[in-house]
C-alpha cells in the first residue's frame, strides 16, 4: 500500500493541539481501519477511522494512479 501527501499539511496537523500527530503516523490507521466509507463523491473521497497508539482518528483520503500504479492520497486528518 502507498501513500501520499502533502509534506507541509503533514507538519501542520502535527502542530495542531486537537491532531498531534502527522500523516506518516496516521497510516497505522488503514493496518486495522476500524471503520471504512465514501465521504463524497465529487471528488470521490473515503473516510477511514481508527486507532493511533491509544487514539481514535479519522482520515479523509482519495484513491488516485500514477506511472506506479495505485496509491492512497491522504487529504485531511
């Protein structure tokens, strides 16, 4: 599974006192999502909720391709 994601949105969210975490530790989400869905549909986006250490998060992501195929773009946390 690959991932992406914008680096500085990445840092931001781990400043934020609510968040406290960035988007390289938030992939431990999707190794058990407790909770998967589609948030919208245009732009096609899902929604995976789970745990983080001893927290529950939800990441917003899209399903997008490139030259290497397949890789899960995360949006927001």
């Amino acid at each position: 599974m690959r991932f992406h994601f914008d680096a500085r949105n990445s840092q931001r969210l781990r400043k934020n006192p609510r968040r406290g975490i960035r988007f390289e530790e938030a992939q431990e989400i999707f190794s058990q999502p407790y909770y998967l869905d589609q948030r919208s549909d245009l732009p096609e986006q899902y929604r995976a909720i789970g745990w983080v250490g001893e927290r529950l998060y939800a990441v917003i992501f899209e399903i997008r391709e490139d030259a290497e195929g397949e890789h899960y773009h995360l949006v927001t946390l």
